[in-house]
C-alpha cells in the first residue's frame, strides 16, 4: 500500500518586496507565484496555506497587494505573492506598471516553477480570468486553478460551478489545467495544494 506524508509548514518567512524582478531573491529554490483578481481571496488563502493568521496582508479594499512579494518556506521554496489584476482602485499608470512587472516576472524569473492562479468558485467565468490563462498558456508558464471561497457553496453547486468552468476552459484548450477546490476559512483543499508542491519539489530535486 503507497501512501504520502503531507507537507508539513515549519516556517514561513517574509523575505523581500519589490516591483523589479532583477531585485528578487538570488537563490536558485523552486518558487510558486499565486495570482488572481484583486478580491479573490489570496492573501486569505496564502494564510490558510502556510497556517500563519498575518503572513499576507488581508484587506477588504480590492488591490492590497501592489509588489512581488516572497516568503521563504521551509527554507527550500519560496511561495510568491503577486499583484491582483483588474478592478483594483488603483491609477492608470500604477495598473500598466503592475502588469508590466507580473509580466516580465513570469517571463525572466528561471526559478518559477509553477503559477496558482485564483478563481472565485462563486462566479461563472471572467474573460479577465481566461485571458490571464491563455497568456500563460501561450508563454508555457505552468499553471494550476485553485478556485476559492468553496464554502460559500453547497457541494452540488461546487460541482456544477467546476463543470461549468471546466467546458468553458475546453472551447480553447486541448486539456484542462489541474485545479483545486479550496476555502481558507474551512482550510478545504490545504492539503491536496501543498502535497502538489511537495511532489513537484521532490521530482524538481531527482532531476538535479
């Protein structure tokens, strides 16, 4: 009978804020960069996922997080925290500046090993949302869905919400990312996000 231990969070340290990517940690550890539109629940889910209350800032106000943000864990990864995109109360000019750093982020960071980008399980799907896909799609960056605030729903309505998303997302892609179904208040789906980092870090580690 297989069967694996699930990772277990030590430590979570806040390591460096900054909006050039240049500027990010030298270390050559595997990073998971989380995104999502402002609101989505990230900083909650951040939280949820490292067990510490004030890790990320949480906010009511959309667009709280404004810089690339790493926190080393366990001392062998690093979970990086990134801008919200759209509907943030933020100018014009800071808005171009934030995606032109998310870009170029996801396009020069060598150690990113894997994005997680949030979805409101709630809410059908935003074309903001599947454009933030296929650009990652067209760029080979590896991602996964994590759709959050599940415990807002009943377990049908998961389901159905999850289908709906998963036909939406086959109109354009030939298979369909790997998703997770997660509530940071119930801590649902803690365990299945960080058993994928650490198969992924442990497969990273025998191919060195």
């Amino acid at each position: 009978m297989s069967w694996k231990m699930n990772m277990v969070i030590k430590t979570a340290e806040f390591v460096v804020s900054n909006s050039d990517v240049d500027k990010c940690p030298k270390h050559q550890l595997p990073e998971y960069a989380f995104i999502g539109r402002s609101n989505v629940g990230k900083s909650s889910l951040i939280n949820m996922l490292t067990n510490h209350k004030n890790l990320a800032k949480t906010s009511g106000k959309p667009g709280k997080t404004q810089l690339i943000n790493h926190f080393l864990i366990n001392e062998n990864w690093f979970l990086v925290d990134l801008p919200g995109y759209g509907y943030a109360r933020v100018s014009k000019t800071a808005k171009k500046k934030f995606q032109k750093f998310i870009t170029n982020y996801f396009e020069q960071r060598q150690q990113l090993i894997s994005a997680f980008v949030l979805v409101d399980i709630r809410h059908k799907p935003q074309p903001i949302d599947l454009e933030f896909m296929a650009y990652l799609g067209i760029n080979q960056i590896p991602f996964s869905i994590i759709f959050t605030k599940a415990d807002k729903l009943k377990p049908l309505a998961i389901e159905r919400h999850v289908d709906v998303y998963c036909k939406e997302l086959l109109n354009t892609w030939e298979e369909l990312p790997n998703y997770f179904i997660t509530s940071s208040s119930k801590a649902i789906g803690r365990d299945d996000v960080l058993q994928f980092i650490s198969d992924t870090n442990i497969e990273i580690e025998s191919m060195r």
